[in-house]
C-alpha cells in the first residue's frame, strides 16, 4: 500500500486506484480538475460500497437479525471513524447527514430556531458557499436576527483588521468556511474560533473544501460545529458530517422527526433519543457512511500532510502558469492556497472557455461557483475554475495551459 | 472534417459576438426588457419599438455575457427588424427546435440563424443561446414599459 513517507508517496501508483481516470472524453484522455465539485472515487470505496450491498445490507438499529446487526455494526463503526479523523472527542459528536448543506441547515434550524431571538446577528464572510449563506438568510427572515460579512480584502484574504467591530457580543454564531471554494484562501480557523469565543459567540467551520485535503483535529481549530461533505473526500454522494460539541448537539432539539431518532412515541407526544441520533430520523445512508469509512482509511494511508503538500504545490504552480498567460487574471491569495485556482481570461466567458476545454478532454467548472456576493465583490459575473487532487498531476496543467492557449487563438 | 466545437462556434457567431449588431439602446422604446441567465450571469438588454401594426419597428441590446448569447442577441436583432408580430412569434419556436430538436432541419426562413445549430450538441449551452428570444417573447407580451425574464423561473 501507500504507506510512504510524505515525500516520497507514488504519487502514479495512487492515480492508478481511480478507475475513471482512464476515461476519454471526446476522443481525449480525460484531465479531471473539477475535485472541488466532487472528487473522484478510488476503486477501494467502490468496492466497500458492493461489499456492503452483497454482505451486510439490512436496515439499523431495529433488526435483531443478524444482516441488521452487521450493518448496524459498521454504520456505527464508520461514525467512530470520523470522529477520530477529526479529532472529535466522542462518536456521539457526529451526525450523519447528506452534505455540508445538510449539516448547516440542521443548526441553522435546530440551534438557530432555539437560541436566535431577534436582533441577534450572525456573523458571516464575503466568501462563503450559498450553502453558507442561504440558511442564515432564512434563519434571519424566522426570527429577526441580523446577518453581518467579513469584507474579502483584493488579495483574497479576510479584512481581519474588520474584526473588531464586526465580531462583538450581539454576534450568537461566527460561521465562515475553512477553505473558499473560488479563491482558495485558507483561513485562518483557530484564530477566528478563538475570537468568536471571546465575545461569547459559537463558531461552524465549513470544511467541504478541506476536510479531504488537509489535517485537522477539531480541538485544536476550538470550532462548536463543523459541516463537511463525502463526495469531496474519495466518498459516495448522500453522505454528510456534522460535527457538533456534546453539550451543544445534547441541548439542541430534533431536526427532521420520524423513526430511528425516537424512545417513545405516543400519539400526542414522543420522546426523542440523544444526539447524534436524535438528528437522524428515518433510513440513513448506510452505504454512504461506510463508504465514507473507506475512504478516510485510503485517505489516511496516504496521509493528509502529504495530500496538502501535493495539491499545495499544484496549485501553486497552475496560478503561476496561468498568471504568466497574457489577459488572465488569476484569483486568490498568491502564497498559500488550497487546491484550487479560478481566472478569467479576456480572450472567452468563462462558459466559452470551459465548453472549448471539454473538448479536448479536461474537465473545469466555469460560472459563479455559487459565490454570487464574491463574484460582484470581484466585479465578474463568474470565473473559470480547475481544481485539484492527490490524482491530479504537474504535466496535466502543463496541458491545461496548452489548450488555454488554443483558446485564445480560437477566440480572439 | 469539423469538429463539434467548430459547428457550435462558426465564424459567423464568433464575428457576431466580438462585433455585436443593433448593440446599443432605443432612446424612444416602447418596451425594454432585462433578460439575466442566472446560471451562467448573461445579461441582455432588449429595447423594442413597434410600428403602427405593431410590428418590429427597431430593434436593439446591450448586455455581456458568454459568446452564444451575445451572438444569438446580435444575430436576432438583425432578423427581426421590421418583422410582424406572428413573424416573430412562427421565428422564435423555428429557432428554438433549431437548438434543441435533433431530427429538426434547419427552415430556411431562419437565414443566418441556422448558423446557431450547433448549440443542440451542447444541452448547457440552449439556455445561452435562448435568453435574447425570451426577452423578445416577455417585449411582445408586455407591449410597453419594462419588464424582467429570466432562464430560471423562479
């Protein structure tokens, strides 16, 4: 297996576990820099996915059969799992959900509904993902609390030196992403975790972006909550995390209601179990969190630091690459990013450059990313964007650039 | 041999969308319309005069966006000038099997539009290459002041 030191990991030997990735796509072979939408899955978590399937398929924690009890073993196995990946301090601080979506919408309206009263605010950033942005939105509309932005400085960065009088104590909840997901920025969680508790406020990481990509322990970045997605991570779709601090899950009431999260239901009243499973009402994704399971263990073998460093590297180099194309304009911090970079090139719309570069096999996601704030921000109605993985390699953006530059001359 | 992005961008839609026609506003319009592809953030501008017989009197736009629909909005533009109202409407479901419909032959009414052809290979792109004839569809139903449309309905 892949256990090398971080230098020297066989970088090919780990391509060759995706089996897509010997896809052609019209006629050439497929360069996938879209990971940021979703990655790809090794052949290892496609396989625990069919094991589960053909071995140990039955419904959860209602079973007395034996099917029922495999499958109610490994789902629970797997919420183990996650929570030691992330440094959680018990499997009872992880709820599976069907995303990072998922899991911001359940605090938004189970923590939200209960201790939101209005003129509360709810202190969010200028980069933040729709899915970051949207239930805050709806959480205001319910109960009259109040949304304020960290402003994004030209370079990319949070305007920290804003901090002070954006983050003070009528701010209940500081939510902001990890890693955004059109500049790249990495921000800066422990320092920001540590500030929101100062004035008394709760802190969500959005970590869709980074939990697959870089290491992290929860009781060190000091967040309440964190909301992170399986299909970024090497995992299946339909599988989610929400990491939430014991106390704060326990005093939160249920989310959805239905079976599985129940003790005692009468017609009038039920009584709901603990967390976690008091936010999982009805048949969770089982495969999906096994799944998921598998692909921390392959992450892992491979190990974070080395996964960040890789993908650190490519991204760097692509923004380099990119910068030196005449009429591109390249996004985000120019240091230290995650593995992603966005432009624009004057030569072609975003959607002309990517319908041009599908054609020669590589794979971009161009448009507003669902950042439409940070696009007007940034005074451009979307960007094209590669995005990258541990698969990814130098000699697929040498390529990239050479069909940009086929671009041009075809546009211009 | 022409590859399908050869078909979907033919010189003429390039030329067009570099050098858009009819680019520019109708002090004296009747009707304006804002046509947004949220999808995509294409805008368009559309400013209709009609005539007396409520045709098409002139016709124009401004707006940015992705090369098929500012291309599709200045090809438009120059077909429909002077066109009745039933014109308009007969040319605008011609040209919508033009980029969606497969099996469709391309009228010969639609002249240079059929240039837009290519768009049916490429399903994203129809919604690029529609947003100019939704305006001129939401302009005929208003018939005066402005109005919004959008590729999304909400």
């Amino acid at each position: 297996m892949h256990r090398i030191a971080a230098s020297s990991v066989d970088w090919k030997a780990i391509r060759a576990d995706f089996p897509i990735l010997r896809e052609q796509a019209h006629g050439h072979p497929l360069i996938y820099f879209d990971s940021a939408a979703t990655s790809q899955k090794p052949r290892i978590v496609i396989e625990a996915l069919r094991n589960f399937y053909e071995h140990e398929n039955a419904n959860v924690h209602r079973g007395l059969h034996t099917l029922s009890s495999r499958a109610t073993e490994a789902y629970e196995k797997s919420r183990k799992r996650v929570a030691e990946y992330i440094g959680a301090a018990s499997a009872d601080e992880i709820v599976f959900t069907r995303g990072t979506t998922e899991s911001i919408n359940l605090v938004a309206q189970a923590w939200g509904g209960k201790f939101i009263r209005e003129g509360d605010v709810i202190l969010l950033t200028e980069m933040e993902h729709h899915s970051n942005l949207v239930p805050w939105q709806l959480l205001a509309e319910r109960t009259g609390a109040r949304l304020r932005f960290v402003p994004v400085r030209d370079n990319g960065t949070l305007d920290l030196d804003q901090l002070p009088s954006l983050l003070k104590s009528d701010v209940k909840l500081f939510a902001f992403t990890h890693i955004s997901n059109s500049l790249g920025t990495i921000n800066p969680v422990a320092q920001l975790c540590e500030k929101a508790h100062a004035v008394g406020a709760l802190s969500l990481v959005d970590a869709a972006q980074s939990a697959g990509h870089l290491p992290m322990d929860v009781r060190v970045l000091g967040c309440d909550f964190l909301a992170f997605s399986g299909h970024k991570m090497c995992g299946p779709t339909g599988i989610g995390v929400l990491y939430g601090r014991a106390d704060i899950l326990d005093s939160m009431p249920p989310y959805h209601g239905g079976g599985e999260m129940i003790v005692s239901v009468a017609l009038e009243k039920s009584a709901f179990k603990k967390a976690p499973h008091r936010f999982e009402a009805g048949t969770p994704s089982i495969a999906g969190a096994i799944g998921l399971a598998a692909a921390i263990d392959y992450i892992e073998q491979i190990g974070r630091a080395a996964i960040f460093e890789h993908d650190s590297q490519l991204a760097r180099y692509a923004a380099d690459r990119l910068t030196e194309l005449a009429g591109t304009r390249v996004f985000g911090p120019k240091e230290e990013r995650g593995a992603l970079v966005g432009f624009v090139m004057d030569a072609a719309h975003p959607h002309d450059l990517t319908t041009f570069a599908d054609q020669y096999g590589l794979a971009m996601r161009g448009g507003h990313h669902c950042n439409q704030p940070l696009m007007r921000r940034f005074g451009v109605s979307g960007t094209t964007r590669a995005s990258f993985y541990f698969y990814n390699t130098v000699e697929e953006i040498d390529r990239m650039i050479e069909i940009l530059h086929a671009a041009v001359r075809f546009f211009s | 041999m022409t590859t399908e992005i050869e078909e979907l961008y033919q010189e003429v839609i390039l030329d067009h969308s570099r050098r858009p026609r009819n680019f520019g506003e109708l002090a004296d319009a009747a009707v304006r319309v804002h046509g947004d592809n949220p999808a995509c953030g294409d805008e368009i501008h559309l400013d209709v005069k009609f005539d007396t017989s409520g045709a098409l009197e002139d016709i124009k736009f401004t707006g940015h966006g992705c090369a098929i629909s500012q291309a599709s909005a200045s090809l438009m533009t120059m077909k429909l000038k002077g066109k009745s109202r039933a014109e308009v409407v007969e040319m605008l479901c011609a040209f919508h099997d033009l980029v969606t419909e497969e099996t469709s032959e391309a009228p010969k009414t639609l002249g240079d539009l059929r240039v837009m052809k290519g768009v049916r290979k490429f399903p994203q792109r129809v919604k690029c290459a529609m947003l100019a004839w939704r305006a001129v569809e939401q302009a005929l139903e208003q018939g005066a002041g402005e109005a919004t449309v959008s590729t999304e309905p909400a």
